[in-house]
C-alpha cells in the first residue's frame, strides 16, 4: 500500500503546498482522503484504470475545492464519494453550473453515499465517527490490504479520533498549530495533541498534514515540528506536497 499526501496545506495554497487532500494505493482500487486543491495532482500517481473512493471528511472548502477539477479525470471504473448525511444535497449546490461541471455532465460514473456512523463493508471494512469540529465532520479508519490507515483531520483532541486509531498501521491527521497553541471555539491540534492522539491509540506512525496556511510559512517551520517531536513518536512523518509512504 501507498500513501501519497497530495495536498497539505489547511485554508489555503502557498508555496508550501496546496489544500488537503491524499491518496491512499490498494491492491484493488484508489482511495482519495479529501479534495482540496491536491486532488488536481492524483492522475500523476495513478493509471485510473481501477474503481476509485473518494472519503470526504466535512464540507469546508479546503476540503472540497479541488472537487472542480473532476472534469479532467476519466476514471473507467467510476468515482464513489462518501461523506456525512446531507452531503448529496450540499455538493449538488457546488458541484454544478455556473460554477463548475456538474457530475451528471462528467465522462464517467459518479455515485454520492452518505454514511451512517459506524461500521461499513463496502468496499471494504470501514468504520466512520464524528469529530470535534465547529461543524459536522467524520473520521475513518480503513482496514484494506491488511493494514489499517486512519484519517482524522481537523479535529479537537476527542475519544472518537483515539478510538479510530487504535492499533492503526498509520494515523494521518492535522497540525493546523503551533506547539503549545490552542484554538477554543475553532478546534485543530497542535503537535503535542497529535502524538498524544497516536499515544493513546498506540498507532504504528503519525502523519501530520493540514499545516496551518497563516502558521505555518514555510517548509522549514514543518521541519522544526519533525526536529523538535520526532523523540517523542519515533514514528511521527511530518508530511508536505508529493511525499509517498509505504505502508
């Protein structure tokens, strides 16, 4: 399995990187976490010959604005997005004209699933669970391949994001700030609150993406996150635009 971090910035693109989004390789098909920006980038990594999901974890733009660039993508085994109840009504009103392409004008197939929270079996083992956020937004933990991947992005520290990491091969989620920084009333994790989700959740590795655009400024701010916390969580990857992991 490999994991490609497409996009990593949270709010907005920089020359750091592009809005969130990652795509996850599998035996059997393509996995995309989030369409920020990113997204516009898979078709460099993957032949779209295989049936493609994509995981949407809420609807703030930085997760979806990359959703315009579906047009240039021909997948041939078709496009399944999954996110939270009401998102099928929520993107029909992005997704369409006068903004961009709608889907039913797109070349392939395209199936929108809304998901309970829980535990699912298509297209393979997934459980989803709400976060900590100021608006509705869901976690995954993917169990395909005989790995367990969890992407738990722009949360507070919360029980759910501990539960679905637990025992995870790799823990992807946010660091939108800097060490010791709290944000009451708009939740994100600092450093130190990641790896003491991935502690707790005795996960294998922590990647940490969705870096703060107005925080984070530069590359080599993420490389003292890296410097200062890798002895903390000798598995911790502090991640940026067209990094690959195997997993």
């Amino acid at each position: 399995m490999k994991v490609t971090f497409l996009g990593t910035n949270g709010w907005y693109d920089t020359l750091t990187g592009n809005t969130c989004s990652t795509l996850v390789q599998t035996a059997a098909c393509d996995i995309i976490l989030d369409a920020g920006n990113g997204i516009a980038k898979a078709d460099r990594y993957i032949t779209q010959d295989k049936p493609v999901y994509l995981f949407l974890s809420h609807l703030h733009l930085d997760h979806i604005a990359g959703l315009h660039t579906l047009v240039k993508f021909r997948f041939k085994e078709g496009l399944t997005i999954f996110g939270l109840p009401g998102i099928t009504a929520a993107l029909n009103r992005i997704v369409c004209e006068p903004y961009t392409i709608p889907f039913s004008d797109l070349s392939y197939d395209v199936t929108i699933t809304e998901l309970a929270e829980g535990r699912h079996q298509f297209p393979f083992a997934f459980e989803c669970l709400p976060l900590v956020h100021p608006v509705p937004c869901y976690g995954y933990r993917l169990e395909t391949d005989g790995k367990v991947v969890t992407y738990c992005t722009d949360p507070g520290v919360c029980e759910n994001a501990i539960t679905l990491a637990r025992e995870a091969d790799l823990l992807i989620t946010e660091c939108g700030l800097k060490p010791g920084e709290t944000s009451p009333g708009w939740q994100h994790l600092n450093p130190g609150d990641a790896i003491g989700i991935a502690k707790k959740a005795h996960a294998k590795k922590l990647a940490l993406m969705h870096f703060g655009a107005g925080v984070y400024g530069t590359l080599d701010d993420r490389r003292e996150v890296q410097k200062n916390f890798a002895s903390s969580f000798p598995g911790l990857v502090v991640t940026y635009d067209n990094m690959t992991l195997d997993v």
